[in-house]
C-alpha cells in the first residue's frame, strides 16, 4: 500500500511544498484505523480506497491507483464500491477533500458529482472539500 501512494501520489511532489499527506502515511495504522478496500491485479496491488464511516456520512480518506493504471476507470469503481458502503450504512453522504495542486484530482470528483464545498489549509496543506449528496444522485452517479 504503501509502495501504491508512492507511486500514485509521486507526480505532486515538485507542485507541493512538501510531500502529499498519503505519502507519509503509516499504512499498517491505516488499515487498523478504517475500511481499506484494495484493487489487485495478479499479485500487485493496483489500487485502494480507504473510507471512514462517520454519523453524518463517509469519509474518502484516501484515493490512489497505480499510473500504469490510471484512466481505466478503476479510480471511479473504487468511488462506486465507497458510495455502495455509504448507502449499506444508510449515510446520506460522501465526503472527501484532496489537495488544491492536485488539480486533475479537483476535475475528477467533479465528475463524478461530487460538489465543492469549501477550500481551506489544514494541516498544513491547502485543500479542496468535496461532497456528494446520495439523496439526490443515483447510485454510482
């Protein structure tokens, strides 16, 4: 996993004033601390999604498919599968944010219907909030 948001998360790094959060991520205490699904590929993790249950909705903590990967339409499944575990939870939303250098991630939450709600530094990165109102969208929107 931690090989994958390396890999997946290393085009940032000369936008960045230093590395993207998932990158120094401690990945056994990710798994420990929420729902981490991965994608495989024969032996090779290709893609995850770890999301958070949460009162009001799910957390999207982290997105990242491998760049040999990338535009397959994996990110997106892995979207499907969070908004599938939201509805099973009976949350009425998903919630995510992702880093505002990280701008073709910004287009492709937008896509995907996810709405900006606000953008802000926290932690000391500058992001960009998402969410994605289930009530109003169909499944897999």
């Amino acid at each position: 996993m931690a090989a994958l948001a390396l890999a997946a998360y290393d085009v940032y790094v000369e936008r960045m004033p230093r590395p993207p959060a998932p990158m120094l991520l401690d990945y056994s205490q990710v798994v420990a601390d929420g729902d981490t699904i991965l994608a495989w590929r024969d032996a090779e993790v290709v893609g995850m999604i770890t999301v958070v249950v949460e009162p009001g909705g799910v957390l999207i903590q982290n997105v990242a498919v491998a760049p040999q990967t990338q535009g397959t339409g994996l990110g997106s499944r892995l979207l499907a599968h969070a908004e599938q575990i939201a509805r099973d939870a009976g949350r009425p939303q998903l919630r995510l944010y992702t880093n505002e250098a990280m701008v073709e991630n910004v287009e492709f939450y937008r896509r995907r219907g996810f709405s900006e709600v606000r953008r802000a530094e926290e932690h000391g990165y500058r992001r960009v909030f998402f969410v994605k109102d289930l009530a109003t969208s169909a499944p897999n929107d």
